[in-house]
C-alpha cells in the first residue's frame, strides 16, 4: 500500500478522507485518486495542513 506514513497520520487524526478532501477543496474520489500514488512534499504538507485547520476548527486552508 502507497503511502502509508500519511495514512498513518490520517488515521489518528480520527478524520474521514472526505472531511480531509473537503478541507483541501478537492472532492473526495480525487483525493482518494491521489493517495493511489506515492506523494510528493508538497502534497504531503497540504494534507498535513488541512488535518491541522480541521483540528483547530477551521475547515478551510
């Protein structure tokens, strides 16, 4: 399975891959897409950011 230090993180944020997409502003089949393919560090630190502004109550970055 690709990617599976960020699924790791996902996981224990304890959010849905679709409240992650949605506060990235993709949909949530072309986040999952993405996940299918190792990511690049820039794609990393957007999900990063996004579980961040979710965990502060902000669901837009």
């Amino acid at each position: 399975m690709k990617n599976l230090k960020i699924r790791e993180i996902m996981t224990k944020s304890r959010f849905k891959q679709y409240e992650i997409a949605e506060a990235m502003g993709l949909q949530e089949s072309a986040f999952s897409k993405m996940l299918r393919k190792e990511l690049n560090e820039n794609q990393i630190e957007k999900i990063l950011s996004a579980i961040q502004n979710l965990k502060m109550g902000c669901n837009e970055i």
